[in-house]
C-alpha cells in the first residue's frame, strides 16, 4: 500500500487528564501530520519534522484547518434497535417489551440482518464512530451479518451475539446450553477475522437463568482474552426484579460476581444507582462502568455519578446505547454527559471528555495498543472534525482562542456535519 501523509491540526491522549490545564495527557500539533501506510500510523508529530521522514513523492492530503484524531469508540451499542430509537416509552421495562423485544425477533432472518449490518456501519462512520462494541440479537444470524459486513469493510468491531432465556418471548429466548454453544461457534468463526473482537453477551441478569449465566462464566474462563457485556444497575424497577430472581445475592453486582462475570474484562452498561460496596467490587475486579447519558435522559433511568465513581477507582467509558439512546453521535453523547455531570456538581472538562471517547474508551476495551489514539504503531483509524460545520458553529468559532473552547463547541454544537473525513485502516471512506 503506498504511504500518504495526511496534514492538519492533530490531538491524540497520553493518558486521562487530570484537570483542565494537564497539557502533558494529550499532545496537540497546530501543523501537524500522520504518516500512514498498510494501515498503520508510521510516525506522528510537527508536518515538517514528519515530511522529512516520509519518502519522497508521498501524497500529502492537506485536512488544514480540521482537527484529526483517533476515530471515536462507542463501547455499549445494539445493532437491532435502529428502528427502535425514539420509540416512546415511560421507563426501561416498558420499553424492552412493548418495542424492542419486538423488533428484535426480526434478526432471526439472515437477509434482514445484512440489510441492517450495511445501514448501523454507514451510520457509525457517518458519525465518525470507527469502532462500536455492539450486542446482536439473541439469533446467531444476527452476528454472523454483523461480523460479515465489519470483515468487508475492513472495521475493528466487537460484538456478541446475545444470551436470553427467560423473560422474553419465546422468539427471542435460547437455552443455557444453546446460548453456549452459538456464542461458542460466533467465536470460532469471527474472533481475530480480519479486524473482528467477539464478546462474551448476556444481556442482563433479568433475562438469563443462573444456568445461563453460569455458562457465560464458562466461555469467559475457556477464553479470558474475550471482552464480556452485559447491563447493571440501570433502572430502579430492574434492580429489583433482579433481587427478586436472585435472592441470594448480596446486590445486582453480586449477581455477575457469583457466576465469575465479574472480571477486568467485563464492560457494565449505565452501572448508575451503585452502593459503595458495588463500586468497591467493581473496581477490585477491574470492570468497567460505561456510562449512557442519552438513554439515561430519554428512559428517566437516573444520573451517572462520575465524580464519585471516579472517586472509587471505577474504569469508565461513554457510549450512546442506540437504540435506548436517541444519537448515533458521540459528539452530542459527550455533550449530554457534561450535562450530566453539572446537575451532579461537577465541572466535566471537554479535554476529559475527549479522551475518554478516544484513547479512554480504547482502554476500557483493551485495545489501546491498537485503537484510540495517533501513536506510531496505531490502526489508523482517523477522522478529521470541523469546529466551523454549521452557521452557528462559525459565528461561533469567531471568538475561540484556545483548543478547550473548540473542543467545547464541538461537543455541544457539533453532531455528523462537524465530521468531514473518516479513514479506516488508513483508507478514505465514502461518507453517506
């Protein structure tokens, strides 16, 4: 593949910023490049100390005055549910039933889930979303489309086909064993395919037996490399029922702690009403609260605690829950979460947020070595933000004078028009 040298104002973290003046988490370049080629990011840093590097007659692509960075990384997403978003519903479990345990039968039909394979990628890298950790249907079909259409487009994806055998209709039920033994075959099949990651899926403690969940706990041990997903503490009603099925658990998190779910791999979607003792397990284990705040707004299900999450050495990530969230965008995501966080009386600064939508999220995934950032060594995976996308953000950008004000503007006015350019795996992509 022949290299190119792609120019612009470049902003990749080193680590997650301590406050709002830590300079020394992020490297940030007015006249940057990237040197890229078969995929990777070769060198990063000044344009001409990179050109120096690069050989001679490369193709420079001049992005100048965008801002280039890592693709964005949506840890917690569910492939079926696109027909599902801004659906009207007062609470989660009204939701689930009366929208997307229906809609989510239709994935059993392999046509149906190529179509929409093809649509949820168009609209993740429209978004400047390169990489989604997504739950399938509980239908093996859904994930082989799923990882079909990652492997042609030559995307690093997770996903998971989902485990459920209780407490949906009969549709969309497994078996413990069934449950296994098609995860067992996805896994097979698409883990290490192309750019492909398979995770481990139940999707909560209300809709899996305990057999179910102890053979989740099973294929994490047989394949403690796999990331594991499922929900926790999202919704007071759902925190109940979930007592009520597993009485002998001390609290929710007990729940996946007991059938050995509760590891440095596991990604616990919203994790919003933790007791102290929940969030002490938690970051013991090293799992990873991934907080929702779209869906958490759109279903009422409560306010994500990041200060005092933080506070208790819990991992984080972000995500837009599509379809209980109501944007694809990680943009508008980062801004509902600074919203969040001020009803909670903390100041989120917009270099946090960014890093935790990039190298942040790419961490909680553990895959930071490859995804995330603009590192030698790195996929690149690239996209290029214009803080100037819409009328109002140019009258805006007037009076920015500094690389947090424009982060700022970006999270709270951007959304897909502020996303201009999108490489995969160093390749330029068509956005639609």
């Amino acid at each position: 593949m022949t290299a190119r040298l792609l120019r612009g104002r470049t902003l990749s973290f080193h680590s997650r910023p301590e406050a709002r003046d830590d300079d020394a988490s992020y490297a940030y370049e007015d006249d940057g490049a990237l040197l890229i080629e078969d995929g990777k990011i070769l060198a990063a840093g000044p344009f001409a100390e990179i050109k120096a590097q690069a050989p001679d007659g490369v193709e420079i692509i001049d992005h100048r005055p965008y801002l280039l960075m890592p693709g964005l990384i949506d840890p917690h997403i569910h492939f079926p549910q696109m027909q599902v978003t801004a659906s009207y519903a007062a609470n989660l479990l009204e939701w689930l039933n009366t929208y997307t345990f229906v809609e989510e039968q239709r994935f059993s039909d392999a046509g149906h889930a190529a179509r929409f394979a093809t649509l949820f990628f168009d609209e993740l890298l429209r978004q400047g979303t390169t990489t989604a950790t997504a739950y399938c249907s509980v239908h093996k079909a859904s994930a082989d489309a799923f990882f079909a259409e990652a492997a042609r487009r030559n995307l690093l994806m997770v996903g998971g086909k989902v485990m459920m055998d209780r407490n949906a209709p009969d549709a969309l039920t497994d078996t413990a064993q069934s449950g296994y033994d098609d995860t067992k075959a996805v896994i097979e099949t698409w883990h290490g395919k192309a750019r492909n990651h398979v995770a481990i899926t139940p999707r909560f403690a209300i809709t899996s037996t305990p057999a179910q969940l102890d053979a989740a706990g099973t294929l994490a041990r047989e394949h403690p490399d796999l990331l594991i997903q499922t929900h926790l503490s999202e919704n007071d009603a759902e925190i109940a029922y979930t007592l009520e099925l597993y009485p002998e658990a001390r609290d929710y998190t007990d729940v996946y702690a007991r059938h050995g779910l509760l590891t440095d791999k596991a990604l616990l979607g919203h994790a919003i009403h933790l007791s102290d003792r929940e969030m002490g397990a938690i970051a013991e284990a090293g799992a990873v609260a991934v907080h929702c705040p779209t869906s958490n707004l759109f279903l009422g299900s409560g306010l994500f605690d990041l200060a005092l999450i933080k506070q208790h050495g819990v991992r984080t990530a972000i995500a837009t829950d599509i379809g209980g969230g109501s944007s694809y965008s990680l943009l508008k995501t980062l801004d509902e979460a600074y919203k969040i966080q001020q009803l909670r009386g903390y100041r989120l600064p917009p270099v946090e947020n960014f890093w935790q939508a990039t190298r942040g999220n790419a961490e909680a995934l553990g895959l930071a070595d490859r995804i995330g950032t603009l590192e030698p060594g790195s996929d690149a995976d690239i996209i290029a933000l214009d803080a100037r996308a819409t009328p109002a953000m140019k009258i805006r950008m007037e009076t920015v004078t500094a690389l947090e004000e424009e982060l700022f503007v970006l999270q709270t006015l951007g959304d897909d028009r502020a996303v201009r350019h999108v490489y995969v795996a160093g390749e330029a992509i068509s956005l639609t």
